[in-house]
DNA sequence: CTAACACGAATAATCGATTATTTTGCGGAT
DNA sequence: ATCCGCAAAATAATCGATTATTCGTGTTAG
C-alpha cells in the first residue's frame, strides 16, 4: 500500500485562509484608502474577474462589508459605496463625543500598569510617525493613520470592555469613511499637542482633565472640517 | 408576436423581498427566540433544506448574523449560535450603562414635542402589555419583550443621532441573545414603577433623576441576573 | 493496551451556469 | 421635439454540482 506524499497535514499558512476573507480584507482597505468614489456600484462581476474568484466569494464579502458599514446594499440593484453626508460625518463625530469620554474615565479608572506600558508605546509611535508623506501630499499616510487608531484605542482599551471596545472600532472604522469625503481637508491644527496631553492626563489618573482634552480633540476635528470653513480659508 | 401575460410590472409586494433577506429574517428570529443552544452549529444544508432555499442563500443570511453579532464563524468549521458566557452578558450591561445614561441626557436636552408623545406612547404600550403569558410561563412575551425594547429605545430617540441609536440597537440585541442563557432567571423586580419613573423624569427634562433611574434599572437587571443570587434566594 | 494512522463519511467552501430583475436603447405616437 | 412603451442588454439573485477540509471510525504498530 503506497502512502502518499503529500499529506495535507502540513499546510501552507499563507494559502491557508477563506477565499472570501482575503476579498474581505483587500475590498475593505481598498475603500477605506478611498479608491472608489462615494455612492460608487460595487459590482460583483467586475470584483470576480478583479480578484479571480466566483461571484459567491465576492459576494459573501460584499455582504460582509455591509455588516460592517462600509457598504451598502439596495435590494435587487446590488451594492455600493456608501456616499456619506457631512451631516453624517458629524454624527459620527458626535456619537464619539458622546461615548469615548464616558469610556475614557473607566480607563483611567481601571487601567494597570500594562496598560500604561501600552498607552505610553502608542503615543511614542504615534509622535514618531510624519503624518504626511511630502510626495504623496493627499492624505495622512496610512502609517500615521494607523498609529492614531492605535494610539486612541489603546487609551480606551483600559477599561476593559470589549463590546465598548467594539463599538469604538465601529464608529472609528465610520469615521474615517466620512471624513475621506467630507468637504474640507483636514487644517493644520496641534494634534501633536493635544495627543501628548491627553497621553499625560490619562496616565495621572486625571479623568477630568483627560476627557475634557478628548471632546475637544474630537470637536476641533469635526468643527475643522465641516461647520467652520472661516477657520481654514480665512475669508475676507 | 406574443405578448406574455405574465409581466413583472406589477408585483406582489409580499413576495417582492429578497430570499436572502427573508431567512435573515427568520433565523434571526428563531435564534432570538432560543429555538437554538448556545453554541449550537447552524448547518447551511440542514437550513437550506429546511427552508427551501440554495446553500448561498442560507450562507448569505449566516454572514449577515455574524455581522450582527447573532453567530459566530469558524474559519472552515461553519457557523454556530454563540455561547454567551455570564461575564459576557455582564459586559453588555455594562455598556449600556456606559452609552445609554449619556444619550439619555441628549435625548431629555433636544427631544421635542412629538417625541414627548411617542415616549407616552411607548411606555403606555409597554405597561398595558402583560409580561408573562401564563400559559406559555417559560419566559417574557414577545410582545412585551418588544414593547419593553421600543420604549428604551423611543426615549433615546430624542438624542437624533442615528449612529447612537445604532449602537443601542446592536447592545438591545447582544443583551436579548446573552440575557436568555445567563444563569438566572430574571427576578420579580418592580419594573413597572422604574419605567414610569423613567419616563417622568425624562419629559420632566430632569436629566439627572432620570440617568440615575436608567443607570439603576440597567444595574438591577443585570446584577440580579448574575453577581447576586443572594438577593433572589435570601440565603439565610 | 495505547496511540497514531489511514480511510470513509459528513460538511464547508467554492465554482459555473441559470433565472429573475433592472437598466438601456430604440421606435412610434402625441 | 418630447414622452411613453416595448425589446435587448446588463446585472443581480439564485441554484445545483464540484472541490477541499474536517470529523468520526476502525485498524494496526509499538
């Protein structure tokens, strides 16, 4: 009887994932970098052929995606790119006002030395990353935006909640959809400052001071880009 | 040339959803109601052949859960109603009694007159409603069960922000999927009188008597369910 | 007797093709 | 010239079947 080499025992770990997840993953970086317009078809062929895999595979991602806000799907007309509003955006902007206070005070309540070690690294790297690549010039790089989710999260991460901690990824994940679209461009603002006091605060056990850096942090963002254009064009 | 009768001008609106949609629907409904263990597999061929469907239909609808939060996926092993454990449906609770107080104080700060009706309309439906069917006896009503959800859920309305309400729909149904299978029972507690308090502290505009109350019902439940069975069983 | 292995059955994941719906383009009537 | 209605094409939704992986079972080497 002939035993036969190759076993599947032994598998590769790079091959080793779903096909739907890989399409998953690339679609929804795809959009988040912004390479489709708002309100743009996602159409299950076209990301078939793209991606070299069957409709049921595009599809499953696509509803995926739905799940998670990054799409949007009308019934027998297919899915598409959410086009969101500036008024969305500041709803997003506010839903964080509202929330990651209330969770930043259970942080610094709750938060362990680890946690510290964590907070202090994520603002290290946060500080250390340039947030713009001069040749690039468009956006933020995706290093910096990464470090900044990083840096955020880490923060609220002491309290030790993972359904808060799920309803942070969600909002920041909507976020950064909108603000891609939103009308104004982010404005040279202090972000390095404000990053570095609320680091500070959070690590002395200041839960006032820490929050309140916070919801201004988010309300300069939001009130930067949308309601107050006379801050960055300086009209008359 | 023949003209067919049959023209998909008009349609018939009852059947005129998705199928995918419509299984969605029903096993959302049917895990909801605990027609599943917790951590029970959900069978795409035993569902498609159950419900008269094809495996992406039913693979479509088990995606959308997952999203949801209502299954889980194993990578190569299928889906499956989560197990929620206690500590789970404790970190729900206390979610919600981060996030809600919170928007509570937005919707008592911005609720205008029509939603000062709905809520009086909400909590009248939800008091007239019997919690328990005597015959059945296992467990809330549906009806009351979805009474009891849209009066939260009208009072946090007055916020106006969908992506808050979002979010409380998400933690509603977390909490509904964890609540069923947590150890206890849930107490004979006067819920009557805190849903009346709730609501006339909240169309009083009195936001601080009305998150107090909020915080206290959230806090009640949830430790009669799990931490404190001493409370129930008066051991001693 | 234990433990590892091979084999077969069950189930998950994927695919290619079919059916249903919407969109598009054309022709005719007002 | 514009609008309405009917095909034809495009696209979405669904299906049945194929391939890949895991799980259960019996067998055999140690």
């Amino acid at each position: 009887m002939v035993y036969h080499e190759g076993m599947t025992r032994t598998v590769d770990p790079s091959t080793k994932q779903m096909l739907s997840e890989r399409v998953h993953t690339r679609l929804r970086e795809a959009i988040l970098r912004g390479e489709y317009a708002p309100g743009e078809a996602l159409k299950p062929q076209q990301l078939a052929q793209q991606h070299q895999v069957s409709l049921a595979v595009v599809r499953e991602a696509l509803v995926l995606l739905v799940g998670e806000g990054i799409a949007v799907r009308l019934p027998n007309r297919g899915f598409a790119v959410p086009d969101f509003s500036d008024r969305r955006w500041q709803q997003i902007a506010e839903a964080r006002r509202t929330i990651e206070p209330v969770m930043l005070r259970l942080a610094i309540e709750r938060g362990d030395l680890d946690w510290e070690a964590r907070v202090r690294a994520a603002h290290h790297r946060l500080a250390r990353t340039r947030p713009y690549a001069p040749e690039e010039g468009e956006y933020y790089t995706s290093a910096w935006s990464e470090a900044h989710r990083l840096f955020h999260r880490t923060l609220l991460e002491g309290c030790g909640n993972p359904v808060l901690l799920d309803t942070f990824d969600r909002l920041w994940t909507a976020g950064e959809l909108a603000r891609r679209w939103s009308a104004q461009r982010t404005p040279d603002r202090d972000g390095v400052a404000e990053h570095r006091r609320l680091e500070e605060a959070a690590l002395a056990r200041d839960a006032d001071t820490a929050t309140e850096v916070l919801v201004q942090h988010l309300t300069l963002t939001v009130a930067a880009l949308t309601s107050a254009p006379d801050q960055v064009g300086r009209r008359s």
